[in-house]
C-alpha cells in the first residue's frame, strides 16, 4: 500500500510539473500561431520580448568559423523567433566596412524579403543586422551581416538634409556592389494596384532610389486596427512598417526588422530604404502572416496596424534610424475624379516629405480603381498646390488622349509636382507641399484635331485686314455631322509691311513652325547676323519661389493653342532658293535628305560669303502672329501658305510694288 502511495505521488508530482513547464513556455513566447503548427518538424524556438547586448567588431572578429549563432525574427503574427545560424568570416563590405559572413543552417526558414535588419549574434548578443544575401542560392544559405557598430554610427550621422537647414555633413561612403549578392531587399508594398500595372510603372519608377527596396503589389489597405494588447514599445527582432503613402485607395508601406533599441530610438533593416539621408517616414508596428515563396526570393507577408508610433529620421548605407514618438506631419493629397456624367468621387490620402514622387502615384492609381476599365480617352488634370513657403497657390491643367489614360496621369502630374519639388530642378527657392489637389475629368470621345487646310486669299495689301480659315479635323468620336472644325482669323496688316511673298504658318503649340527648307539649311545664321535672340534669353532667372510660381504659369500653354505668324520674305521672293543663287564654293548643303549644318545658328570660322549672297533686310517688319485656341482639344499638325503683298493698281494713283 505505501509502495502505491509513493508511486500516485510521484505521477501527480510530474503531470503537475508538465502542466507548469507548458504554461510557462506558452506565457514566454506569446506564440501567435495555431497549435497545428507545433508539429512541423525542425519549428523555430519562439522567444519574449528581447533584450541583446552588443558585440561590437572587436570581439566579433575574434568568432571562429562555424561558431553558433541565432537570427530573431519574425515568421508569423508578431511572436518573435531564434533561428538557427553560423559564423563562417569577416569580410570587407560595400560601404566601407567589414561585413560578417554568415550561414543559416535552420531547416525550418529561409531568406526571404522583410527579414533585413533582422538582429544576428551568439544567444543574448547582437553584432549586426541581416542585410545581404547570396543571389539564386540553395541551402544552406549564405548571407552578410552589417555591423551593429557601423550602424551605430548612423544614429548621429548629419544628413544633407539638415547641413540644408544650416548643419554641415560629410560626403556619404561610396558604394561598389558586388555581382554575387544583393541586398535582402526591403518589400515595400502597394496595395490598391492593379498587378498589370507593376510592369507600366517599373520603367519609370527604376533608378539608384529603389536599389535596395522591392515594390511588390498585394492585397491590402491602410493600417488596419491594432491586434487586442498590442504595445507601442519596440525589442529587437519586431517587424516594421515605414509609411510612403497611405489612404483611401492605395498605400505603400516598407516593411523589415528592427535590429536593435536604444531608449527613444532603434536602428533597423541593415542597409538603406531610399538612401534619402533625412527622411521623415512614419513608422508603424506590422504583423506577418507567414513567408510566401518565391524561385527568386521570397517575401514576408506583413501588413501595418495601428497608429504610428515613431518617425525614421535618418536613411543611410548602414541602416535606417528611427524616434519613437508621435508620427510625422505629412501632405494632405486629395484626388477627385469626374467619371462621365456621374457625380465627382473624392479620395485623401497622405505622403510622407521627401517622397513627394508618391504623389503621382497616387493619383494615377486612385483614377484607375475607379474607372474600372482599360481603353483609351481623353483625359484633362488640373493639379493645385499649396506651399509652407508662401500664400501664392500654383494651378496648372494638362490635356492627354492616348490609349493609357493611367499613365498619361502618372506623368503629367509628376512633372508639375517636380518642378517645385526636385532641389536639382527647383533652383529659385525652397517649396515645401502643404497640400496638393488632383482634379481628373476623364472623356470617352478622343478629343484630338489635326490642321487640315488653311483659307487665304492670293495676295493683300498693307493696311488691309487678312481673314485666315483654318480648318482641322477632329477625332471621328468627338466630331459634329460635318466632321471639320473651322475657325477664322483675322490679322491686320500694318501699312509698312514690306510688299512681295510672305509665308503664312499655322501650326499646333506642341509642334514647330520653323521647319521649312530655309531653317534647314541655314539654321539660325540670319538670326545671329541680325542681332536677333530668343525671348528665353531675356527672360529673367526667377529668384524665390513666387517668381517661380509666376513664371510657370505664364509658360503654360493649352493643348488645343494653334499660332498663326505671317512673315515677310527675306528674299523677295520665298522659297526655294533662285536656282542662279551664287553659293560659295564649300558651301554646306543636305545630303539624301538630312538635314544641313549650321543648325546651332553660328557661321563657320572663315566661312567666305560672297558678295552677291543676299541677306534679309534688318530693318524689314517684325512677323505679325496671332494665337487660336480651340477648346478642348488637342491640336496637332502645321500648314504654310504663301500669300503676295502687293500695292494697288496704277489706276488708283499709286507707285508699284518694286
């Protein structure tokens, strides 16, 4: 009976141990995942929150090659994880410092995008950040480390940005990378877009900005609500969100890992986001739904929660640097859109300073989910910006028709955004977005019109009126019955206008009216021998931002601008040249149908003209123009007319033309 007793003991005394070392685990790991996924063979050891002391380069070095190590992580929800890795070298890295090498040997993971600034060291230590990884590798995979001390460094590193604001900044470290590896690129997702839509934009969003960042579409919206007993606090190995754009109808968010927590800031991916030096992202907690393979590279699946609860402020080669605290003021965007005879939509979003190209983005995104369909239309924009700078709002409207309306938007409205936005472009002030308004009205009909003829009488004399027809030809979708357009103009004709031939022009704004055979020929030589330049040339260098804002604007020209000019003969006579015209000998004239020298409007050193050549009078007439906008439209194409100046006849008293 006793030997009974003492058996019944000791099986109460081992369940209830079982029962407690359970509980305790479960309590220490926060494991957000289902308990089906325990029985996955080789499962990563699940951590708490995690504190890790640093090991810097000195002792780092010392490792010898396979040492044990551990990469905290996240796999799933927001439970961190200790993967199993190794040490294998130190190596000389790309930024001007030492880089380890290392080895994951843990079967139950691999490298994948969003893992970057992922915390690596012996268990309780940090000595750098996951960053770069062997390309098209298999297991076990090789990857590099950056150091925590060089990322140390960035946290008080001035940026360019603030030398602007009166702080000076060394020159950042070069970069050469290597054809082998990569970086773990940072996956920065767009949510909103259509998946055709990557490719159209991959041409125009490539450049050194996205050398260390993925833009990947998914499913998805803004931030979402934060999980029940989420916290604001960071530990090494949490994931990151850092916010370009959020909103209504699309959002871009970067995602990675923090790699290590200092009071009120933490450095986090390992390598650059932008390497935009002062950055002012808004930082945001994320969860991960798990890794989605990839042949190539696979990826996180992350989406952001909550509010933010800290801004990057510094984007360098080691790492990025962020404050924990409110977020950061952002640019209000809102994009209406005007579908055909429906009542305008609305949609807000906001951008984060610094990324002001997102803005055009977007636009061109929201416009996209609305009209839910893909052809091709005519388009007008109208993009209003205010600045901190100064009250002066500056408006400007675009006219597209093309077969890809949303890319006909995403690039208008960035270049009217980059002119005051880009420091290289802008050099007359600083112009910082307050807030920016898209208006798109979108059309079906192809509002397009090519000049088709032109209607002048044969020959007018000084002091009389001249009446030019115009008439194009519209796109057959926005057409009347009579399918032409007709428009009359009427120049009056000053009484010293010289007589004999003068050319007649009417061309589209977006075309040039100055192609005839003599510019070929002689390019701008007449010009230079007269004294004459271009109105460019007197035009004054804006010196703030409002001089700016009024100089555009008196640039602006309307798509549907046609400009008639009628010019005096500077010949007598128009063209083509006399055929007994005496040419020097050597004279440049077009081959097979080029075009001749002479077009940048100088004449060759030493050139000999002869003293028969005929040059235009100086003191002839200035041209007469007049301009003719048809609304609404796009107009393209040029026509020349010649018409003869002439005097009247001897019965009515007066000399004859010479």
């Amino acid at each position: 009976m006793k030997r009974i007793l003492v058996f019944a003991s000791i099986a109460i005394a081992m369940l209830y141990q079982l029962g407690c070392s359970l509980d305790e685990e479960q309590t220490q790991s926060e494991n957000p995942i289902t308990d089906d996924s325990t029985a996955v063979l080789n499962a990563p050891r699940f951590v708490g929150n995690v504190v890790l002391k640093n090991m810097y380069e000195d002792e780092a070095g010392k490792l010898t090659s396979k040492t044990p190590l551990e990469i905290i992580t996240v796999l799933e929800g927001t439970g961190k994880v200790s993967l199993q890795a190794q040490f294998r070298a130190v190596k000389n890295g790309p930024f001007g410092s030492p880089v380890y090498e290392c080895e994951l040997i843990d079967e139950s993971a691999e490298i994948a995008r969003g893992m970057s600034g992922s915390p690596v060291g012996p268990p309780g230590r940090v000595m750098g950040a996951l960053a770069f990884a062997y390309i098209y590798s298999k297991p076990p995979h090789r990857f590099f480390v950056t150091p925590i001390d060089y990322m140390e460094t960035a946290v008080n590193h001035p940026t360019f940005g603030e030398f602007l604001n009166g702080e000076a900044a060394p020159a950042a470290p070069a970069m050469a990378m290597n054809a082998l590896y990569a970086p773990v690129k940072t996956p920065v997702i767009m949510t909103g877009i259509q998946p055709h839509r990557i490719q159209e934009l991959s041409s125009h969003l490539s450049g050194s900005k996205f050398d260390f960042v993925e833009l990947l579409g998914d499913i998805g919206g803004a931030p979402g609500a934060p999980p029940a007993g989420a916290t604001t606090k960071l530990f090494a190995g949490d994931m990151i969100g850092a916010a370009v754009a959020t909103g209504d109808v699309t959002s871009l968010i970067g995602y990675g890992t923090v790699t290590q927590v200092y009071d009120d800031k933490f450095v986090a991916f390992g390598h650059p986001f932008f390497a935009d030096g002062k950055s002012a992202l808004p930082v945001y907690r994320a969860v991960t739904h798990g890794i989605v393979s990839n042949l190539v590279a696979s990826s996180k699946s992350v989406s952001a929660y909550g509010n933010p609860i800290g801004t990057i402020t510094k984007d360098l080669h080691p790492g990025i640097v962020g404050e924990l605290g409110p977020g950061p003021p952002m640019i209000p965007v809102k994009v209406s859109y005007h579908p055909v005879n429906n009542t305008p939509i609305e949609k807000h979003h906001v951008v984060a300073y610094g990324q002001e190209w997102a803005i055009s983005y977007v636009t061109a995104v929201t416009m996209d989910a609305i009209r839910m369909e893909r052809n091709a239309a005519t388009v007008e924009g109208t993009v209003t910006l205010h600045f901190q700078e100064t009250e002066t709002v500056y408006t400007e409207k675009f006219r597209t028709a093309s077969s890809n309306p949303f890319l006909d938007v995403f690039r208008k409205t960035g270049s009217i955004i980059d002119a005051f936005t880009n420091t290289l472009t802008n050099s007359a002030g600083k112009a910082t977005l307050k807030a920016a308004s898209i208006a798109i009205v979108d059309k079906p009909q192809i509002a397009t019109a090519e000049i088709d003829e032109i209607i002048v009488p044969a020959e007018v004399m000084p002091g009389e009126s001249l009446t030019v027809s115009v008439v194009l030809l519209p796109h057959w979708s926005a057409a009347g019955a009579k399918r032409i357009i007709q428009r009359d103009v009427i120049l009056d004709i000053p009484d010293g206008f010289p007589t004999g031939e003068a050319n007649l022009t009417v061309s589209a704004a977006d075309e040039s009216a100055d192609d005839t055979e003599f510019t070929q020929l002689f390019g701008d030589i007449f010009d230079e021998l007269l004294g004459e330049e271009e109105d460019d040339a007197e035009k004054p260098l804006p010196r703030n931002l409002d001089e700016l804002i009024r100089q555009k604007e008196e640039d602006q020209m309307d798509a549907g601008l046609i400009t008639i000019t009628l010019t005096p003969s500077a010949f007598g006579g128009g063209f083509p040249l006399p055929e007994d015209l005496p040419l020097p000998e050597g004279f440049p004239l077009p081959q097979n149908g080029e075009e001749g020298e002479g077009d940048d409007g100088e004449i060759p050193e030493g050139f000999p003209l002869s003293e028969d050549f005929p040059l235009p009078d100086a003191s002839a007439e200035q041209p007469i123009e007049t301009e003719l906008i048809i609304e609404g439209f796009i107009v393209t194409g040029a026509k020349e007319a010649q018409i003869t100046i002439k005097v009247g006849n001897m019965g009515a008293g007066v000399l004859p033309a010479q």
